[in-house]
C-alpha cells in the first residue's frame, strides 16, 4: 500500500473516531442556533467596519474604540453561548487527536 492510500485510510479512521463525530454533531448544532449565527454575523460585520476605520487615512480614535468596543462585547457573548462552547470543547479534543497523529507522522 503506498503513502497516499495509507493516508485515505488514516483519514477514514478519523472520521469514524468519536472526536470527529462529536464535533461534526456539535457544528451542526452551532449551525442551527439561529441567536448564534446572528451573532457571527454581527461580529464579522463589526470587524469589517473596524478595518475600514483602520485603513483610513484619517483614523477617528474614537469611532475605532467604540468598533473595538462592540467586537468585544460581540466575541464574549458568542463565546458564551452554550453551543459554541461545546463546539469548541470538542474541536479542542479534535485537534488533540490530529496532533498526536502529526507527531507520529
């Protein structure tokens, strides 16, 4: 068996190990908490202003606080969130298993 088929394999192997099962029921339920994705969306909405106010040549120090500001405010209450707590408990335990692989890699 060559390097590339061994691969498949181990990628199989992943996919079928309760980390990644977890983890893929957790995102569809991430994906289905409508308050959630309300709030990603207001997060990559306000981290688009942020860097508009950045780039200008004539920053407002203010208005960029006051962006800054809500970002925050945005990014805790999406951290908050029950669901994206657990989706993130079980990326971690994901992203501990693919270590350990790369690490005998």
């Amino acid at each position: 068996m060559d390097a590339i088929a061994m691969a498949r394999e181990l990628g199989k192997a992943i996919q079928q190990d309760e980390r990644f099962i977890r983890l893929m029921a957790q995102q569809q339920v991430s994906d289905g908490d409508k308050e959630l994705q309300e709030l990603i969306g207001q997060f990559n909405l306000k981290r688009i202003d942020l860097n508009a106010e950045l780039n200008k040549e004539e920053k407002d120090q203010e208005r960029l606080n006051a962006i800054n500001n809500e970002v925050r405010e945005i990014y805790d209450r999406i951290m908050a969130n029950a669901n994206m707590a657990a989706y993130n408990a079980a990326k971690n335990e994901l992203d501990e298993l693919v270590e350990y692989v790369m690490q005998i890699l």
